[in-house]
C-alpha cells in the first residue's frame, strides 16, 4: 500500500510538472509567430529540454506503476494523445531547426502550430481521461485495480522518487542560476548557425 | 497473417530501426565527446575546446531528432501494442519507466544544463555535466535493453505470472548479451562519425590539429567496439531466446550472415589497417583511407538494422516469448484509423532521419562556425 501511495504521488507530482513546466513552454510557443516571439524563444533556450521531460516521465511512470489503468485508458485517449505528440514532434523539429536554418518567422509558425496543436492534444487527453474515470472505464487514480504486482510496485517506490528528485534539484538550479540567459546554439536571429 | 498486424509491425520496424540510428549515433558520440572536453579542461589545449564543439554541433542534431523519431516510436507502442492481459506487463513496464523517470529525465536536464552554462560554468564543471549525460544514456540503453531481453527470454516471473524477481530481471543473459554486441556497435556507429568529421577536415586541410585529435578518437572507438561487438554477438546465439527460434533461413539468415561478416570486417580493418596508420599521424596523408572514412559513415548505420531486424523477426511469433503471441499483444484500431497514423510516424521516422543526415553532414563538410557556440571560455565573475 505504501508503495501505491507513493507512485500515485509521484504519478500526480510529475502531472502537475506537466501541466506547469510544460506548459508555460507550451505558451511561449504558442506566442512565437509574434514579433516578440523571436526574442522569447531565445530566452527559453534550451528550456523546452527541461519541460519535456515531465511528460516522458509521467507516460512511463503511470504505464509502468498502472500499466491495466493504462491499456484501458488507450482507447480513450488515443487520438487526443496522438494529436498531442504530433503536434510536439513538429514543435521540436522548428525548436531545434529554426536556429540552424535561418531562424526566420517561417520556423516560428513552424513552432507556434506544433504548440497550439500539442497544447490542445493534451487538454483533450486529460478530458477524454477524466471522462473515462467519471463512466469507471479506467480505475480510478491510485486505486489498485490496473496497478502493477507488488513487486514492480516496491522497485518503482523505492527508485523512480531518487531519479525526480535529482533532476527537480537539477531543474531548480538552472532556473535560478542560468534562466533567460542567451544560449548561443539556440538564438533565434538570422544569421544564427 | 492478418494485413493489418502486418502493417503494424511494419510500422514497428521501421520506427524503431529509424530510432535506433539516433539512439546508436549518440550513445556513440557522448562518450568521445566526454572524452575531449575532459581532456580540455585538464590540459587547456585550444584545439580540443574547438574539437569539443565540433563534435557536440553533431552530437546535438543526432540528439534533437532523435526525440522526435523516439516520440513517434513511443506513440505507436502505445497505439498499436497494448493488447492482451496487462500483468503481462509488468516486467516490460518497469524498465521502462526507470527509464523515463531517472534516465532520461536527468540526461535531457543534464545536456541541457551544458548547453546553457557555456561561457558561464567552468570547463571541468561542464566536462562532468557529459560524463553524468554520457553515464545516464548508457543507463538509459540498459533499462530499454533490459525490457527487450525480457521479451525474448521473459525470466523473474512467479507462479501467477506476475513479475516476483527483479535480480533475474536485471541479470538476464538475453539483454546483458545485447546490451554489449550493442555497446559494440555504438562505440563503432560514434567511432565511424568521429573519424568522418576528422576525415573531413583533413581532405579540406582545415584546421589539421583538430583533424588529427579527431581521426585518432574516432578510430581507436571503432578498434576497441569492434572486438565487444563480435565476441558479445556470437555470445547471445546461446542465451537470446532459450527453447525460441535458432534457425533463420532465408532473407532473414542473409541478414544475419551478411551482418556477421561486416562486424568481422570492421574489426579487421580497423586493427590492421586503421590502427597502423595512425603511427607518426601517416592517415593525415593518406587520402583514399580519408575519402573511404567520409564514404563508409553508413555502413555500420545500416549494419545494426540488419542486427535488430533479425533479432526482432527471431522472435516470432511472440510479442513475449511464450507468454504473450504477437496477435493477442496488438490493439489495432480499424485500418482506417491505424494505417493513415502509421504512415504519417514512419513519414516523420524518416523525415527526421534523413534531415539529421543532412544537417550532420552540413556540418562536416562545411568549415567550423567562426566562434564557439557550445564551448565558449567561461565570463571571469
């Protein structure tokens, strides 16, 4: 029981990471087209690293600490979801090309897009998922029911809060000490390389 | 076979081999890069600081992309292979999740963290950041190897069939064997980049000392990886798949053999020829080895997909070796849902494989940028 209280504390915790780090990522993006836009995603820099890593986790935390939760939800959430990563994936791809290939406002649509859709991809998944708690299609969070064996549990509990830990720590650091700094790989200006 | 759950694990395939290009691309290049600006924050040499950043331009491109093809991969697992009974799962969840959790997690943080402090932190505070992203990716091929080895030899399970023992989950010789023939092959797939970058400036005669740190780097990798690769490789005939497929024959033992003679290949030219060469830095000179370094960047690339197509179609076909058939472990949603999203995955699988080839080789062809962009010297305070 501990370790299920403790997964489904972290599953909430890396949901709430999601929701926060990600996406005040995930505005900024969406606001790149501006003609501010340019100069935020230079002071984002290589922050959407950071933020994204939350989602990972929580997809690989809730699978592998609810992994029956997790193919009952699959039907549920499915096109909400692919439409999120989808929309990541082309996020991503203007993130890391736009500075290498010329930086210019077309790679800011590029981004704003990938966002917009990402955004609304996962406000859909988090309705569609709720909607599936609210008809008992998937257990509920923190139940028992879809969760892992005891064993999994206990291996989980005892390592995945070290990992999170260290990068929350790691995480904390970097925005105090380095947030809104220019990073030369990811300046978004036209003769960027 | 079902149409269907042919295109899916087509679709599989080919997401996951594309993937695996990225995967073994960087676990291949953190280390050398670890390497060089170690090796520049102790001596202050110049040219390794510049060496540095070349190789970290390619190493990040690989990096970048490589999330994206990983995505795709992610989304298809998930779409297409959640089928049967999830206690099935739970050996196969656990890995993964560690990986996502503590792995992956701290390397995207921690590279993101060196990218960020250049010019701010100092050298061997920045070296240390790669030695932990360098650390967390091989910890990170560890726990994915670990969930694959379980799909072909699934040990730890108790009576009920639920996971009850996590030391044989972590010892199971079908990933510990895998984890070195691909250990092997990255150190190969990073040493034949570091070579080619090299390689490229010689031809150019452009800055000849970071040509020549590069070139050693990259061949002594490929010389070292190649003897873990066979001996790992010809390890894992006995422990693979215990009571599984031994025998491939047609277009699949082709595959085999034919990546069995390009790793005895590699390592026989790489301890005969390459390493010879580098007495007195003679390979500088030697312009066809030059020209055939640049040339064969993709032979090892497209060696370890003929390693994980074979051990993939060696299991079948089971999704878990004698615990779950491949057929039960797909949930497929109707062709005409499931083939448009799996065309469009595989479409960005290679979009992003082919655009990260281009871009790796912008940068080995072109001359290095004009000022450091990841290894600027640190703003005295």
């Amino acid at each position: 029981m501990i370790a299920l209280g403790t997964l489904t504390a972290l599953s909430v915790l890396l949901g709430l990471g999601t929701l926060v780090v990600e996406g005040v990522v995930i505005a900024r993006c969406v606001r790149a087209a501006t003609p501010t836009g340019g100069v935020a995603l230079t002071r984002l820099g290589a922050g959407f690293l950071a933020s994204e890593v939350w989602t990972i986790a929580l997809l690989g935390t809730t699978h592998g600490a609810f992994p029956g939760a997790w193919h009952a939800a699959v039907p549920w959430i499915a096109a909400p979801l692919t439409l999120a990563v989808a929309g990541w994936m082309l996020r991503d791809v203007g993130l890391w090309l736009g500075p290498r290939l010329g930086a210019g406002r077309g790679w800011r649509w590029i981004v704003a897009a990938g966002a917009t859709v990402q955004g609304l991809g996962l406000v859909a998944a988090l309705a569609a998922l709720c909607l599936a708690w609210i008809t008992g299609d998937v257990p509920a969070p923190g139940s028992a029911m879809g969760a892992a064996s005891e064993t999994a549990l206990a291996m989980l509990a005892l390592t995945l809060p070290t990992g999170v830990a260290l990068v929350v720590a790691l995480q904390l650091a970097w925005w105090r000490l380095l947030g809104g700094v220019r990073v030369p790989w990811f300046t978004w200006h036209a003769s960027a390389r | 076979m079902d149409a269907l759950l042919a295109f899916a694990r087509l679709e599989f395939a080919v997401s996951a081999s594309l993937h695996f290009l990225f995967v073994a691309t960087t676990l291949g290049l953190v280390l050398p890069l670890a390497l060089l600006a170690t090796m520049h924050a102790v001596t202050g040499r110049e040219h390794l600081a510049r060496a540095t950043d070349h190789l970290g331009r390619l190493y990040l491109i690989g990096y970048g992309l490589g999330i994206v093809s990983g995505i795709a991969v992610e989304v298809q697992l998930g779409l297409n292979w959640s089928g049967g009974d999830a206690s099935a799962y739970d050996a196969f969840g656990v890995p993964i999740a560690m990986e996502t959790a503590i792995a992956f997690f701290l390397e995207s943080t921690l590279l993101g963290l060196w990218i960020t402090s250049a010019g701010r932190a100092p050298h061997w505070l920045r070296a240390c950041m790669l030695w932990a992203v360098a650390a967390t990716a091989v910890a990170s091929a560890g726990f994915i190897i670990a969930a694959n080895g379980f799909m072909h030899s699934p040990v730890g399970l108790g009576d009920d069939g639920a996971l009850a023992d996590l030391v044989a989950l972590w010892q199971n010789p079908s990933a510990v064997t895998a984890f070195w023939h691909v250990a092997g092959a990255a150190s190969i797939v990073g040493g034949f980049w570091v070579a080619a970058a090299g390689a490229h400036l010689a031809l150019r005669r452009a800055d000849f000392e970071v040509a020549r740190a590069l070139l050693r780097m990259g061949i002594w990798q490929a010389a070292l990886g190649a003897p873990v690769l066979v001996v790992a490789g010809f390890w894992q005939f006995s422990v693979a798949r215990p009571g599984g497929q031994t025998d491939p024959d047609g277009a699949i033992g082709l595959l085999l053999a034919l990546m069995m003679l390009i790793g005895v290949c590699i390592w026989l030219a790489t301890w005969i020829v390459m390493l010879p060469l580098l007495i007195r830095t003679v390979i500088v000179r030697a312009r066809p080895v030059l020209w055939a370094m640049v040339g064969l960047v993709w032979l090892p690339l497209a060696t370890t997909i003929m390693g994980w197509v074979y051990r993939e179609e060696a299991r079948q076909p089971w999704f878990i070796v004698g615990v779950v058939r491949t057929e039960d472990a797909a949930s497929l949603a109707s062709p005409w849902v499931t083939v448009p999203i799996g065309i469009g995955l595989m479409a960005i699988s290679a979009t992003a494989a082919v655009v990260a080839w281009t871009l790796m080789h912008r940068v080995m062809r072109t001359d290095r940028a004009r000022e450091l962009s990841l290894m600027a010297a640190p703003v005295p305070a």
